[in-house]
C-alpha cells in the first residue's frame, strides 16, 4: 500500500504499520489466531513484528510482518495487497521460519508446528472463500496418515462463502476500513482509533515512511551507478533519472572503486 497516498487517519487495517502495532496487543494476537483457528490459543511466549529471516548472506531474505511463538507452534501472519504468487511464497516463508528455529545440533522432530497466514485484500485462489487451508499430504494413498505439521492459510477480505465465526468475518471486513453496528465492530475500530489517536504511534508512521523512501532511493541510485559502470547507461542519463547533480555521482563512483 502506497503510504504517500495516504494520510495517518485514513489509514487502515490492509496497511502493515497498523496491522503490526495492532498485534503488538498480545490479546489481539491471541484473539485473531483464535479466531482463524477455530480454537483457544492461550499463550504467547514470543513476538516481533517485521523479523527479518535470512537463510546465509546470499539467500534472499525475507522480511515477516508478524512472527509469534506460542503453545509450540510458530505463527506468521501476513498482511497482503498485492497478488503476488502466494503458493510459492508461502512454500519459501515456510522453509525460513524453519531453517531460522532448528537450531545446531537439534533433529528435525524438533521442528514446531508452523502456521503462515495471509490476510488478503483479494481473492487469492478465486473461489469466493473466506478462508483457504492448506496442508501437504499424500497423493496417491486415500487414508495416508501425512502430517508435516506445516500449514498454511489464506484468508480472503472479500470473501462471501465457508463457515467462520461472525467475528472473524467482521475483523475481514475491518481489514478493508468497513465497520458495522456489532459490537466486535465497534470494538476493532475503538482499538484502530486508539493507535491512529497515539501520537507516539503516528510519530513512528512517519519516520518509517522517511526511511522507506530512502531505502528505495537508496537502491535506484546503486542501481543507475551499476549501470554506468557497464555501460548501459551515461552518467548523465543517471543524473536526470534521479535528479542528482553529475558531478555528485562522479564522487560516489570514484568512492566505490
């Protein structure tokens, strides 16, 4: 979600910055994942939001919005907008929470049992569901006792069939801004107010848009200086592209030799 199109108070629940300080309540956490599960989550133990997980220095990295540990289980959960190809993204985010907790000298029946949850502001398998889980088994064996212990969850804002609670369906519908006369509704957006109302907390919006702008600057400009050093492109072209004076990126090239 653009951040630079969107004022601190119309923000909503689709946005990560939000979403993340809301499950920065742990009774939010254990509420939600309660709600999706379709039981009790009663503790926990763990949690950190944005936790980068990188396999070795030449691994792609990735970076998880939510990241909880409780009950023995691993939970990731996900805020998504943009359709990206979910199956294969959940299948690497799996084999990093799992790398990430085996620690040395462990066995891998001491693997946790991993939930990566997507919350979707689209239709990701184009079913008109609510809620889609997944789990690996056998194939060609009916009756195959398989169970990896790995699981994965899509969950759809725009969804109109399955069974879910009432409640789970209303947080879906809080996720795309749109409140009703429920009290759970009313509840959620009361929460929402409170972080928006923060000062701390739009303080904290601002300075991470700062930092995301500069990230992304940061990268088109290594970018543009690589392919000067190729060839691809002048040193001037680089300089009208970023808005950059010549004779700053002559220094940052001479720098980097």
């Amino acid at each position: 979600m653009n951040k630079e199109t969107i004022k601190w108070e119309d923000i909503t629940l689709s946005d990560n910055y939000l979403f993340q300080t809301y499950m920065k309540d742990e009774n939010n956490c254990k509420e939600l994942l309660s709600e999706i599960l379709g039981k009790p989550v009663r503790k926990i133990v763990y949690k950190e939001t944005e936790k980068e997980l990188k396999n070795s220095i030449l691994a792609k990295g990735i970076r998880v919005d939510v990241y909880l540990e409780g009950d023995d289980k691993i939970y990731d959960v996900e805020m998504q907008t943009s359709e990206d190809d979910l199956p294969k993204r959940s299948r690497y985010y799996h084999s990093a929470i799992d790398i990430d907790s085996l620690q040395p000298g462990q066995y891998y029946n001491d693997l946790k049992e991993t939930y990566v949850i997507f919350i979707c502001t689209f239709d990701p398998l184009e079913k008109d569901a609510y809620i889609y889980s997944i789990q690996n088994q056998c194939t060609n064996i009916q009756d195959c006792d398989y169970n990896d212990e790995s699981h994965t969850i899509f969950l759809n804002t725009k969804g109109e069939k399955g069974n879910i609670s009432d409640d789970l369906k209303v947080f879906l519908k809080a996720v795309d801004g749109m409140f009703d006369y429920s009290v759970k509704s009313a509840t959620i957006k009361k929460r929402i107010a409170d972080i928006v109302d923060n000062e701390k907390w739009r303080k904290s919006y601002m300075f991470q848009d700062m930092r995301d702008i500069g990230n992304v600057r940061k990268g088109k400009e290594e970018f543009a200086l690589t392919m000067v050093r190729k060839g691809k492109i002048t040193i001037e072209e680089a300089s009208e592209e970023l808005g950059t004076p010549v004779e700053k990126l002559k220094a940052k090239l001479e720098d980097s030799k």
